[in-house]
C-alpha cells in the first residue's frame, strides 16, 4: 500500500523538482527580462493615444481628448491614398514575396554542386542584410536623372527618351515591388530552402521511379512540404499588413513630395505629420490603430486556415 505523503515530504519534493530545473530558469531569464522592457512596459504609452499631449505639464498630466487621434487618420484628405497604397503594396509584397521565396528555394535545393550552393546562399542573401540608406542609393545610380544607368545606357540602348523617374509617380508601384523583392527574396529563400533540406530524397527517387516529371514532384512532394512554412509566414506577414518599410517608401523614393500618390504610405504620412505637427498623441494612435488591425488579419486569416487545415494553423 502506498503512503501518503505529507505536506512537509511534498513541499521538499516541489523544491527538489525546482532546483533541478534553474539552470533553465537562468536561461530564460534575459529574454524575459528583454520581452518585459521591450514589449509590455511600452504597452503603457498607449494611454497617449487617447490624449492632447502638452508638453508644459508632461504627457501623463495632459488632458485626454478621446477618439480625436484617430479621427486626425480619417478626416484627412490623403487618408484614403495611404491606406489604399499600404494595403496593396504588402499584399503584393506578401503573394510575390513568398512565390519568389519558394522559387529561388527550389533552384537552390536542384543544385549538386556544394560549393556553388553555398557560394549562392551568401549572394542572394547580401541584399537583405544591406542598410536601406545603401539600397537607396544603389536605387539612385540606376534611376538619376543625369547621369543614371537608365537614363545613360537602357533607354537609349531601346530608343526611349530619358525619364525623370523621380518626379514620374507612375513608375514606382512597379519600382518599388521590384527593391522589395530584390530585397527580401534572400532571407524567404533561406527560410524555404531549410525546410526542403528536410525533406526524405526517398520520396523523390520513388516518384523518378513511377515516371514522374520535375514539375509533378514539386506539385506532389515539394509544395505539400513547404505548405505549412508558407502558411506560417503569410500570416506572420498578415499580422503587418497594415505597416510599411519605412525605408524602402522613405529613403528609396528620397522623399520626393511629387511621388506621394503612389509612395504614401501610414507610416511615412504620419512621420511626415510628426515632423510638421510634433503631436507624439496622433503617431501613438496611428500605431496603436495598426497594432489593432493587424490583429483583426492575423485572427481572420488564422480561422480561415483552422477550418481548412486544422494542423496548418497557428492557434
């Protein structure tokens, strides 16, 4: 018959399992401490959303002024532009972006030479490790006026005149998609190409076996496999769809005002608006309104996969 224990044996019993587990406890510890200041304790800043920040008696004793932030987001006249832009363009980043990704992870995964895979790898991966200040003017040696490369060899080369892409707006929605995806397809490629590493070469040979072609083994086999990275990465980027690369709309564009139509985005608009405006209370509303609405995606899109595919969603 077994004895019962006493509180006294079970609590000994509780300390002896927790010392066992310190060690971990220990490395858990910066991360939490790094997600606390980082994460939670800026959560209290929301509260200046709702307020008319004065500085003469600091922001928390500042009068509170409701909803007008964000109505400061809707009652303007550019309200519709930036948010169409900001929409579009991630969703084009989003479908492009990751049908690249798997693209460039395939060619890489085909490759045999080791050498020339891990020579690829660094390559394609320099420009997302590159600072946006150095893509923008990688950008401006293409696309000057005066002397850049488009101008100076590609249109003459075809017979076009030149252009001055910096006061065209028209160009950049096409610009624009093309520096992200140049970008960005590096690091997606990476990220595809470490799950198809993973994938048991047995199911290949036995499908080269029964007579199927490259394209039927990347329909049956490959894409099956990278279905759940692709799902977990688009509603990751989901969860952002209502932000922007301030850079790439900022700095790659060189902030030119004539390219507003099509590079406004609510980041950029309300940066702008700071630097007018200097009211901290609207910038923390606009954050706080995409914070909101990337949530409302991230939970819509997340159902929608659940009841498709109940083991390819993230909650």
């Amino acid at each position: 018959m077994e004895r019962v224990k006493t509180k006294p044996q079970k609590r000994k019993l509780t300390l002896r399992r927790m010392k066992r587990y310190v060690p971990f406890y220990l490395m858990i510890l910066p991360g939490l401490i790094y997600l606390v200041i980082n994460n939670y304790m800026p959560m209290a800043g929301l509260a200046l959303a709702f307020k008319k920040v004065n500085y003469s008696v600091g922001l928390f004793e500042s009068p509170w002024c409701g909803f007008d932030n964000f109505k400061y987001l809707f009652s303007t006249n550019d309200a519709f532009i930036f948010f169409r832009n900001t929409i579009l363009y991630n969703i084009a980043f989003i479908v492009l972006g990751n049908a690249m990704g798997v693209f460039v992870a395939i060619c890489l995964d085909a490759i045999h030479n080791k050498f020339f895979k891990r020579f690829s790898q660094v390559i394609i991966l320099i420009p997302y490790l590159l600072s946006t200040v150095i893509i923008s003017y990688i950008v401006y040696a293409f696309l000057s006026g005066n002397n850049g490369f488009m101008n100076m060899t590609i249109l003459p080369m075809l017979g076009l005149d030149p252009i001055n892409w910096y006061n065209e707006a028209g160009y950049w929605p096409v610009i624009i998609v093309l520096v992200y995806l140049w970008m960005t397809f590096g690091y997606n490629s990476i990220l595809y190409y470490s799950t198809l590493i993973g994938i048991d070469k047995s199911y290949y040979e036995a499908a080269s076996v029964d007579g199927a072609g490259v394209w039927a083994q990347i329909r049956h086999i490959t894409l099956p496999a990278l279905r759940p990275t692709i799902i977990t990465l688009v509603l990751l980027a989901v969860g952002r769809i209502c932000y922007s690369d301030f850079g790439l709309f900022y700095q790659v564009t060189m902030n030119s005002g004539l390219l507003y139509s099509t590079t406004q985005t609510i980041d950029t608009y309300v940066y702008r608006g700071l630097l007018e405006l200097n009211d901290i209370g609207r910038s923390t509303a606009a954050g706080f309104l995409q914070s909101i609405l990337g949530f409302i995606c991230v939970f819509t899109a997340n159902t929608v996969v659940s009841r498709i595919d109940k083991d390819s969603s993230l909650f």
